[in-house]
C-alpha cells in the first residue's frame, strides 16, 4: 500500500471529462514477414506473464474514509487483461488519417478509477499494413521510474522473447480490503512524510529564492540600454523540436525494424 504523493494526486482532483489527466503514446509496427500468429492475443499473453514487473500495472486506488487524505494505491489481484487490452479494426481503406481519429476518440475517454489505471489498444487494418499500439495511463501513476518500468515490460533488447519469472506466491488470496483503521494509518504517516519534505526543502528553496534575485540584479541595465542577455525565444525552440520529432524513427524489434511515430503539437 503506497499512500498518493500531494502532486500525484492533483491529477485526480484536477480531472473533469474535458481535460483527462491521462498520458497517451502511440507507436506503429511492422510485423515479421514470416508471422503468422494473432498479434492481439500474443501482446495480451505477453502482458499477463509481465504484470508483476510493474506497479503501474497491478495497482488500482483505494479512497480513504470520508476522504480525510489522498487515495492510496493498493495491489490488484484480479486484473482482467480483456478489460484492459482491447484491439481495434480499422473500416478500409485503413488511412492515418482514420488513425488519428479513432486514437483522438480513444484518448478523450477517462480511465475507470475502479481498476488500475492503463489501457492499451492494438489497431490493425492500416492500409501500409502496419500494426498500430496506442497505450493510455494516468498521470497520477506515471513518473519516470513507472515510465522505465512500463519499457522494461513492453520492449525486449533483443530478437529472443526474455523469459521473466512468475510471480511469488502470495500468502492471502482473493481480493484485499483495506480496513478503516489502516487506511487512517496510512494517512497520518502520508502527513508526516510530506511536512518532513517540506522542511527539507526550506534551505534549497532559500538558496534558490537567493540565486534568483541575484540574477535579476546583475541584468538591470541604466536607463535608454538594452541588456544583450535576452536569452533565447521559448516558442521558437519549441517549434523547431516539434519539426525534428515529427519525423520517423525506427527502433529494432525482435530481429526487425519498427517505424515508430511521434508526433506531437504546442500547447
């Protein structure tokens, strides 16, 4: 049981349907000239044996009574992988254009805070014959480390699928309910960490605090003078790295190489 950071948890309470607070990617394959399996069900038996490797993956939130503190993320033994990956058909001629809209749509849904917070779509009938994987996950439960747990699962380094040991063997079984009485000791030990943080970062923000005002000291300039030290225009740095990333890369997977396409839009 891990009690919700404050950060963590402002992406729940700042989610409506109009701004979902779910991260999405979407990446396109090329299958093996010799495949002959069901892709679809290969991924799903292929997340089933990699579950454990990932917390973002078995967990689901549990709400604190009367909400007196931020949720807490508890393991989820009953996950059912046909609930969480789905596959899709594209209606012919199979554009990227069809593409973009039906991961648009895709994406514009919110995840069901009752179950772990991930779904993933496998997408076929592209007219290029590519396979399409779309992945959502909410933002409350993906941080760099999750990020790299979540590769780790996925992605393979080399043509051999790895295998990954089962899961341990757990002592209780069937599904876990948390008590009142545990979940309001999680919370006083959740407040206690979070003002124990706060009163760690006192110093660093005083220095920073200091750090800036000498900064913005040293750039007054005297009257009718123009400081040379502009710095550079966000938006036009930001535009350029959009135009570089919109293009397309290939990564190897199992033996073969796979387009992968990323696209992105300010702001």
């Amino acid at each position: 049981m891990d009690q919700l950071s404050s950060m963590d948890a402002s992406f729940l309470h700042l989610e409506t349907p109009e701004t979902p607070m779910h991260i999405g990617s979407l990446m396109l394959f090329e299958l093996p000239e010799d495949y002959k399996g069901d892709y679809y069900e290969d991924v799903k038996a292929l997340l089933g044996k990699r579950l454990h490797l990932s917390a973002l993956l078995n967990r689901k939130l549990a709400q604190m009574p009367f909400e007196l503190a931020e949720p807490v993320w508890i393991e989820d033994d009953d996950i059912e992988l046909d609930y969480h990956v789905r596959t899709v058909t594209l209606r012919r001629p199979g554009t990227m254009a069809q593409l973009e809209q039906l991961v648009a749509r895709l994406h514009a849904s919110l995840l069901d805070r009752s179950r772990p917070l991930w779904e993933m779509y496998v997408i076929d009938g592209l007219e290029n014959g590519l396979v399409a994987f779309y992945t959502k996950a909410h933002h409350s439960g993906v941080d760099g480390k999750a990020g790299v747990e979540l590769a780790k699962v996925l992605y393979d380094i080399s043509p051999q699928v790895r295998q990954v040991p089962p899961p341990r063997r757990k002592r209780t079984s069937g599904q876990y309910q948390l008590g009142v009485t545990e979940l309001l000791q999680a919370a006083a030990a959740n407040a206690a960490q979070q003002y124990r943080k706060l009163a760690e970062l006192l110093p660093t923000a005083a220095k920073a605090f200091g750090t800036a005002a000498s900064v913005v000291a040293s750039q007054r300039s005297e009257k009718g003078e123009r400081s040379l030290n502009l710095g550079l225009a966000p938006n036009t740095i930001f535009k350029l790295l959009l135009k570089r990333m919109s293009r397309h890369h290939k990564i190897q997977s199992n033996g073969h190489e796979s387009p992968i396409l990323i696209r992105a839009s300010p702001g």
